[in-house]
C-alpha cells in the first residue's frame, strides 16, 4: 500500500436483529439503544473521531432508516456518514461488508455494531500497514473471561481462528476491530450470506491474516448485562455525569 496513512475508512456492521436486547430492539435498532444518556452510537462515533476516524460507512438492515433519519451524514457530528443496506436479505457480518465493497476502498476498518472500543486505532492501523497482510485481527488475552476464547495466539502470531471448535491453546479472543484489504474477499460472491468469521479463518489458513495484542478489555452492548457494564463505565469517565 503506497504512503503511511492510517485515515482508512470505518466500516460498521449494525445489520442484526439484536434478538439479546429485546424486547428494547423491538422498535428501535440497537445503535439507538440509549447508554450514559445517549444514543450508543453517538458514543461509538465520539470514539472513533478522537481517533481521527471521520470516514464512516454503517452496514445496516433491520430499522437502519431510523439511525439515517437521525445521523444523516455525520456533518453534525463531526464525520461523514455513508450507509449499505442489506436489501432484502441479512447477509451476514461478511456479505454486509462484500456490499460495501464499492463504498470502502483498497483498505478499511471493520466493527461491530455493539461494540465500544477503547483502544489507539492509528497504532493499529500501522500495524497493519507493517504488517502487510490482506487482514489484521485485534486479539485480547481474556483466559474465558469475556465469552469463549476463540485465538490460538502464539510467537507474534496468531495460529488458529475458530468460534466452532475450542482448542486448548486458545487463550485470546477476538477483541472486534479489524482491518481488511478489499483483495481480501476476492472471490466471495455478491449477494450471498457470508460470514466474516470463515472468511478471517481462510485468511489465517493462508497466513494472511496479522495479529494485534490489546491490553484492555472490551465493551459491548450485545446483551443487557454488556450494556449495564458499559453505562457504568461511560458515567465513571465523563465529568458530564
């Protein structure tokens, strides 16, 4: 990749039913889900500015209108909001981002919808960069703490990816930010479901898919007890609260 840029694009992928959250996903879509006293994706969105993040394409399907009814294109939020709806069908994680594909360029960012993610997003983009490898997985050491681990992590590298088969040397779990290549879903087809957990999985099978160490937990808001967690954390931190 030519230049040392970071300003890669952020692809968000917020095009599930959020069936944990119910009954509160029932009529809203879970980026609207209120934490700290907004909106969960006005969080997100504050984060990934501070990062110097302002390019953001969001992956919607189930009441996706509602969030562009609200945002728009970002411009008053600091950040310029692109949207991908799923159309008809849920693509799955991997099918959402192939649609996109025309929206993100040669190389992006990917998280996910529920995720808040605490974390130098420039020093992991230039890890990948140095890396030089079609992906880039952020990996937490969370020994089960935090949902099943899913890493073989080992030596600088990560061995083995899988959320189907449990190993005993996986200590890490996907800590949910990555990077990709677009290259990187060549040959996967337009318009089917696709998960982008097989596609991360092919890509370590080939050692193409690069490893970064985080230090600190994540949060979520895929679940009520992820979503409690996460309020407390945001008013612990903000003078606004």
């Amino acid at each position: 990749m030519s230049g040392a840029s970071t300003d890669f694009p952020v692809a968000i992928l917020a095009g599930g039913l959020a069936t944990r959250l119910r009954p509160v996903t029932e009529k809203i879509p879970k980026l609207l889900v209120e934490v700290a006293g907004e909106p969960f994706f006005s969080h997100q969105l504050r984060l990934l500015k501070q990062n110097g993040l302002t390019r953001i394409v969001l992956c919607v399907g189930y009441l996706g209108d509602m969030i562009v009814e609200q945002y728009g294109d970002g411009t008053k939020f600091g950040v310029h909001i692109e949207y991908s709806f799923d159309g008809d069908k849920l693509l799955g994680t991997g099918g959402a981002l192939i649609r996109a594909l025309p929206l993100l360029g040669e190389a992006f960012y990917v998280l996910y919808g529920d995720s808040y993610l605490p974390i130098n997003y420039q020093q992991v983009g230039q890890s990948f960069i140095e890396a030089e490898k079609l992906g880039l997985m952020t990996v937490y050491e969370n020994r089960g703490a935090y949902d099943t681990s899913n890493v073989w992590f080992e030596d600088g590298r990560i061995r083995v990816y899988s959320k189907k088969e449990q190993i005993p040397q996986m200590r890490h779990i996907d800590y949910g930010l990555g990077i990709f290549r677009s290259s990187a879903f060549a040959g996967q087809p337009s318009g089917a479901v696709v998960d982008l957990a097989a596609v991360q999985s092919t890509l370590c099978e080939r050692s193409e898919l690069a490893g970064y160490v985080v230090p600190d937990r994540f949060y979520e808001i895929g679940s009520i007890a992820g979503l409690q967690e996460l309020d407390q954390h945001l008013r612990a931190k903000s003078p606004l609260h």
